[in-house]
C-alpha cells in the first residue's frame, strides 16, 4: 500500500535527497566564541551549525595557528552533533592549502568547508580539486558570493555537484561597489530596499533552488535589536526563498531558529492536509474547501520537514505517532 511509504518517498522519489541542514549557520572565530557556540549547540541541538573561522577570524601570520586550534575544536568533547564547519582562507591566499590540510587532519572531520571570496566557476572549481587532492573529497562544500565574478556566474556554481549551499556576502559585496552603494544598504533595513543588493540575493536564492543547493542568507549586524532581526530573516523566508540564515552573536541564534520554522497554524494545516492525502494513498482530497494534490502535498511536506529542523534540543514538533511513523 502507499500509504505505508514515508510522505517523502512517496512524494519526492528516493533519488531526491531531504534537506537536511539547519536554518542557521552561526560564525564565530575567536577562541572563547568558537567555544561557547559549540558548547550552545551541545546544550540546543543540532538546530544551528558552527562555522569555525579561519578567514577573517585568524590574525595575518597565524593562519597555522588558527587552523590547529580549529582543527582541536573539531575533534573535541563540545562537538556532539558533528554539525560544525570551517571557513577557509580565499584561495589565492598562500596558505591555503596547509590551512585546509590541517582542517582535514582534525580527528573529527569538518561537516563542510566554506570556500570565500571566489571571482569565478573556475575559481572554485580549482579549490574543489585541491580540497578534493587533499583528501577531503567527501566533505560538502559552501560557497561565499560577494564579488561581482561569482554573482555573474551563480547558476553555474549552484549546478557544480560538490556545493552544497551558496551564501550571500553582503559587506564585500556593498564594497566592491566603491561607494556606488551607500552605507545604509548594509543595515538591517537597507539591505531590504537597495536595488542592487535585492538583485543579488534573488539571484543566489533562484540560482540554489534551481539546482537543490541551499541558499543562506546574509548577516545583520545590529546584534542587540531582536526584533529587526526576527524580521529580517521572516523577510528573507518568506519574500526572498532563503531556507537558511547566518549569525554572527549568540544572541541571534535563537530568533533566527524561530523565524524560520512555521508557525503552529502553519504546522497543524500541514499536518492535517498529509495525513489525509496519505489515507487517500495520495490522490487529490479536500480540505476546508480547497483542493489539494501531490503538488500541494509537496509544499506541505516540506513544512513539516521545516518544523523538524528547527525542533530545540531533540523535540519534536509532531505527536508521537506522527513522529515515529514519517521520521523513525
């Protein structure tokens, strides 16, 4: 019977993977934050992961340095949901490929590898084949776009196999503008209204959709103000396609998390519409007056789906039954 085959076998097909990273990528690359956000993430769950910093959080000349202790963290205690990754240095840097040798020699393997700053397809494809040459072909790889180059050709970097999520990198980006661009485009609010900066984002969000990578969007750096920040990333969900967001203080991590799950109105219509669709072995049903089908379904699958990632500290969003029937 159908109705026994998960909602997402059933819907999506075994060949198409679940997304599976969590609605936050939090920063941090001073020793005691790299520290406190592993210990947070034992505390949360794996509903955010921990980008080690080894691009703008290593001093010039401690490159090495940086990536040992990087490299100790990964392997350590704090790390128990194997959801932390590593910022790479730009790959013209010289030291890139002992930085990214150490990473990979971590007693704990990296989650992903963030490659920064490429001008170009080619440009990360050369570091794919270096990271890949060092032995660390099986570690997913992100993407930071913030030059003009990499904008140009974002539908292209999206469809190479080995990236797994593109970011937006808006300080550098407003920068490589040379002041075309004003200072307030990178504000909380700005960067909401600025044309060019709008384009940009749409365009990495359309470029992941189209090929199933993830977009992440980009920082706000009025850390204390909660409630700008809330909506900025219910803005960049809802209005933009971003599934994921970064944070650069703690204190972001939890509104992040809460703006990108649904709502409890939005779970319960989700859940009510899958579990009829999966008693009717999914043909077409009705529910409150509205036709729904597998297209639907997929939408409303994807919700639920939405609502497992975001559960704090093992939860779930699901009544038991649920829980162990579509997620066990």
């Amino acid at each position: 019977m159908t109705a026994t085959i998960s909602p997402r076998s059933a819907l999506f097909g075994a060949n198409e993977a679940a997304p599976a990273l969590p609605v936050c990528d939090h920063y941090a690359g001073v020793e005691p934050r790299m520290s406190k956000s592993l210990q947070l993430q034992a505390e949360l769950g794996a509903v955010f992961d921990v980008t080690l910093d080894n691009e703008d959080g290593a001093p010039v000349g401690g490159e090495i340095d940086q990536a040992q202790l990087i490299a100790g963290l990964l392997g350590s205690a704090d790390n128990r949901h194997g959801r932390v990754g590593v910022r790479l240095l730009t790959l013209g840097h010289p030291r890139f490929a002992d930085v990214a040798a150490t990473v990979l020699r971590a007693a704990r393997r990296p989650a992903y590898l963030m490659l920064p700053k490429p001008e170009s397809l080619a440009e990360v494809q050369r570091a794919i084949a270096l990271i890949d040459g060092l032995g660390g072909a099986d570690i997913p790889l992100h993407v930071l776009v913030e030059t003009h180059g990499a904008l140009r050709e974002v539908f292209g970097i999206a469809a190479e196999p080995r990236i797994e999520s593109i970011s937006f990198g808006l300080m550098d980006f407003v920068s490589a503008h040379h002041g075309a661009i004003p200072h307030s485009a990178m504000g909380v609010r700005g960067q909401f209204e600025h044309p060019l900066v709008l384009r940009a984002k749409l365009e990495i969000a359309a470029a992941c959709h189209a090929h199933g990578k993830t977009p992440s969007h980009c920082v706000v750096t009025e850390f204390k103000d909660t409630g700008a920040l809330a909506a900025a990333a219910r803005q960049a969900r809802e209005m933009l396609g971003y599934t994921r967001m970064w944070s650069i203080h703690p204190n972001q991590i939890r509104p992040i998390v809460a703006a990108f799950a649904p709502t409890a109105g939005e779970l319960e219509q989700a859940i009510a519409i899958i579990t009829a669709a999966q008693a009717a072995d999914w043909a077409p049903i009705q529910h409150q007056h509205t036709l729904h089908d597998r297209a639907s379904y997929r939408y409303f699958w994807q919700v639920i789906e939405r609502a497992q990632r975001s559960a704090v500290a093992g939860g779930s969003p699901l009544p038991a039954e649920l829980q162990a029937a579509w997620f066990s």
